[in-house]
C-alpha cells in the first residue's frame, strides 16, 4: 500500500481510497501479466497439448521455477505419470521448453486433444524477487487508472509512454 501510496502522492495515514487502491494495483498487474505473459505472483498451472512435440514442449507464461509432473493418457486410456528423469526444463530461453532429457523418448499417448497434461509452478517466489522495474510498471499504471478514475470525456489518456515501454522491453521474443 506504502508503495502505490507514494505513486500518486497520498500520504501514508490517508486511508479513505485504500480499498480502491488496492484494487487498482491488483487489476494493474493482471494487465501487466496478460500483456508480457509473465507470472508474479507464484502460482500452481496446468496446460494441455494433444501430442508430443519433436523437438520440445513451449511453455507460454514465464518465470518457470519447476515442472511439477507431466501425466499423460496411454494407449488403453489410462492416466500415467512420467518419469522426470526423462525430461529436463530449459526455462533460460525467453520462452520456457520442456525437453528430453540425453537418449530418452517420449511414451506413447493415445492421440487425443489433450492427453498430455502438464503441471507447473509459474512466477516469482516472493513479491521481493520482482524486479523493480517489473514493479515500478505495475505501479504506474495503477496511479494513472486512480487518477483517470471517470470513464467519460475527453479526459482520458492513453497509457503512459513509460509503462508500454517497459512491457515491450519484458515481453517475450517470439511476441508476434
């Protein structure tokens, strides 16, 4: 609270927009999430792919920080884990991949959407680990949907410069 506080130039003791604010900041960084396709927040994920890749599987959100299991439907239609000894995480490239490990091979699926199914943990493990940058955007664009809280008129601005700035400088490499 003391940081969006300070955005918009509130002081501390000022409650009467805390429940707002608060609001704000949280609507601020899903955008920001949707916009750069990053977690920052830790969370538990789940995607689904119909087959196995040939080279690797693509993760679409990032920091990856663990592949929890990848379970998939074998040919009688059974639920099976896979041994994580057969797949490592490459999460160093700008978008996540799961690859075979040296010398192993995926099992076979039953060739259903969906068959494969994988678990992850996305994001970073404290609200300390966020960069500052990362929050700094947060930040402001909270401050200006608080200070651009009426949706009607010819008051409203675009987003600010800085802010698209600082999500284009974050957002993936692959980003069409």
């Amino acid at each position: 609270m003391r940081e969006i506080k300070t955005q918009v130039q509130l002081a501390p003791e000022y409650t009467a927009h805390d429940v707002e604010l608060q609001q704000l900041v949280t609507g601020a960084r899903e955008q920001y999430e949707r916009d750069t396709a990053q977690v920052l927040a830790s969370s538990s994920w789940q995607i689904r792919f119909d087959d196995w890749p040939v080279e690797y599987l693509e993760i679409g959100v990032r920091p990856i920080t663990a592949i929890e299991r990848i379970r998939y439907y074998d040919v009688s239609g059974t639920l099976q884990t896979v041994a994580s000894t057969i797949y490592e995480l490459d999460a160093s490239y700008p978008v996540a991949r799961i690859l075979l490990a040296d010398g192993q091979q995926w099992p076979t699926a039953r060739g259903h959407e969906g068959d494969i199914l994988i678990d992850y943990t996305a994001g970073y493990a404290s609200q300390a680990a966020v960069p500052a940058s990362i929050k700094h955007a947060v930040m402001l664009l909270a401050a200006t949907w608080f200070e651009q809280r009426t949706a009607v008129g010819s008051a409203m601005q675009e987003l600010p410069l800085s802010y698209t700035a600082m999500v284009h400088s974050r957002m993936r490499a692959s980003y069409p």
